[in-house]
C-alpha cells in the first residue's frame, strides 16, 4: 500500500530563502508543496501572494499546492493559476458562492480544493462533492504554524473519508496543522492521504530531509 503524500509548508520556512525551501522539499522527496496564502482579514496573519508562487516555480516540479486563507478568494483564482497553483484551496468559510467558484478554479485550469475550518460541519460536503478534487480539513484554526492538533477532527477525517468514497471520482483528503510524528500515524488511519506539516518538518532537528523521512515512518507505522 503506498503511504500518504507529504506536504511542506513554507510557512515555516526561512522567508528569505523561499527557493533554497522550495529545492530542498523537493529533494526531500515531498510529492506537493504547500503555500499559505493569508490576507490578515480571514486570518489574523498576513504573508504572501501570487508573486511567490510564481517566483518559486522554477526552482520546484512538486504539485504546488496553494491553500488560501482569505476573504472573497474568487478575486484571485486565475492570478494564482497563471502563477503556477496545480492545486488552489478555497474556505467554505469565505465563500458565498462556494460551488461557483470551485468550478471556477477548474475553468481556469487547476484543481479545485475546499477547506474546512475545525468547527464548520461536513454537510455542505453533499453538495459540493462533484466539484471538489481535494476536501482540507484543519486540524488547528488557520492563522499560524505551531499549533496544537485538535483531537475532535479524528472523528471528522474518519467522516469525511466516508463521505468521499461516495464521489464517482477520486478527492484528495488533506490535513493541515499540529502534522508531526504524534499525529501523522492517526491522520493517516482516520482516511488522511495528503500531510501538511510546517513545524515538524522544517523545525526538525535533524534538517528537512530527516522531517520528511520521519513524517512519512511515522505515518506508516503499525
Ligand atoms: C495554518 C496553516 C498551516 C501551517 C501548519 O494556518 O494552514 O499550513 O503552516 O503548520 P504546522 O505544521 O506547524 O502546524
Ligand atoms: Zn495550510
């Protein structure tokens, strides 16, 4: 059975060495990257846009996997697309035309994701489920790296997966927050196939390389 994929997310990163991250992850042997794009309205945190994605493009062949944490998103789907996102991941928190702009996402030539925060229900799942080739589900409230993974989404994941196998096409089920050795085995048993992790991978005291090699043991150990 393959494991899950890994997911390095730049937040975590040194900010002034972006393309060193992005080689690195890369020759770390992370099937994605994840870039955190946050507007300090959604989210209490600002930190990059399109540009990045854009600059870092060159220097990285991993599905570049552009998680959007902010308000009214459909403004910038087609920036982000042209710059690079193989993935773009939209709030349902965000959104008042949520199916709208996942099939926006797609029409502009990349694959639509939909994010969860902690304590919005699945249902609007049922819904969307057609549109959507990746459903994120948080694991800590956006806004920072760092954080606590929050025990009450094990049922969630284990929901959601449930739910996707519904779906006449295959959807990736993502986790996003407090991703590290303790946790990755669990995610990965609840239904998780794609691991984002920040802190457990570039804080590793062993480098990065070591982070992702731990991550993936972890998360498919016994
Ligand atoms: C949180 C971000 C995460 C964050 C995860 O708002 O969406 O991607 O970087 O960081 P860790 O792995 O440190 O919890
Ligand atoms: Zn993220």
């Amino acid at each position: 059975m393959s494991g899950p994929l890994i997911a390095p997310s730049l937040l975590s990163s040194d900010f002034g060495a972006f393309a060193e991250a992005a080689r690195a992850c890369q020759q770390a042997g992370a099937e994605f990257l994840h870039f955190d794009v946050m507007d300090g309205a959604f989210v209490p945190n600002i930190t990059f846009g399109p540009g990045v994605v854009k600059a870092l493009r060159p220097h990285s062949r991993a599905c570049f996997d552009v998680h959007l944490m902010i308000e009214r998103p459909e403004r910038w789907i087609e920036t982000f697309a042209e710059a690079g996102a193989d993935i773009i991941t939209v709030h349902a928190e965000a959104c008042i035309h949520l199916q709208r702009v996942l099939a926006q996402i797609r029409a502009a030539g990349a694959r639509a994701g939909l994010s969860l925060n902690p304590a919005t229900p699945l249902d609007i799942l049922d819904y969307v489920l057609d549109d959507l080739d990746l459903l994120l589900i948080m694991t800590v409230n956006p806004g920072f790296g760092g954080q606590s993974f929050i025990p009450a989404m094990l049922p969630k994941i284990a929901a959601a997966r449930d739910r996707l196998s519904a779906a006449a096409h295959s959807v990736f089920l993502e986790v996003d927050g407090g991703i590290g050795g303790a946790t990755a085995r669990e995610v990965v048993r609840a239904g998780a196939n794609v691991l984002v992790a920040g802190s457990s991978v570039f804080g590793h005291p062993g480098g990065l390389a070591a982070g992702v090699r731990a991550l993936r043991v972890a998360a498919e150990s016994d």
